[in-house]
C-alpha cells in the first residue's frame, strides 16, 4: 500500500474529539480516510487544502479549505476531487502529426531453407 496523502492538520479543539481513536491534539496531521468522532461538547478544526467528508453524521460543515465538527458528530475525510476545475484547468496540446511515413526498400530477398513456394 501507498502512503495516506495528508488533507491538512488541526488548528483549534474543544473537548475531546477523536481522530482514528485516539484522542485529537493540536497541529496533529489528518490523513485521506481518517475517522473523526465528536461528543457532547467536542468541537474541532481542521485546515487544508482539499476537504472533502463522507460519512457524515451530526453537526458537521465542510469546504475545500475548513472542516468543523461541533458536539456529537462524525465523519471520514477524503479528498475533494473537482473534476470540473481540473477539466477546466487543463492545458491541450494539439497535435499536428499523428503518424511519420517511413519508407524501406528491400533488395536480393532469398527464400528461408525448408520453405517452398
């Protein structure tokens, strides 16, 4: 398996919410497919680039850059794939020459031993 790609890290906390069950700290580095649990009076933060939630249960808001959990909550980040920006976003180049005609010339062909015609 390859390495998680990292979506972003906490910048503010309240209470005591959990990331792949172990209890959230600050500044602590969340990673594509990583389970987020909140309580009764748990609130998180976490910035980055890419936000994306499944999952989602409670209250729970999130955009491309921020995601906010507050009191009883939960949800899986994931990347936020745009499929309409990188379409957008995309440099075509075009093609000019599909194909390059190459030509060969073949002299004094003789028949293979064992090959009759």
């Amino acid at each position: 398996m390859g390495e998680k790609l990292k979506l972003g890290s906490v910048i503010d906390i309240k209470g005591n919410p959990l990331i792949m069950g172990e209890v959230a700290k600050m500044g602590q580095e969340v990673y594509e497919g990583e389970d987020i649990i909140g309580i009764q009076g748990d609130m998180i933060i976490i910035s980055g680039k890419s936000l994306s939630i499944i999952e989602e249960d409670g209250d729970v808001s999130c955009t491309p850059t921020k995601l906010t959990g507050n009191n009883d909550f939960e949800c899986v980040i994931e990347q936020d794939l745009d499929l309409e920006a990188m379409w957008d976003n995309v440099v075509w180049e075009e093609i000019t020459d599909i194909a390059e005609e190459v030509v060969y010339e073949i002299d004094n062909i003789t028949a293979t031993a064992g090959v009759r015609g």
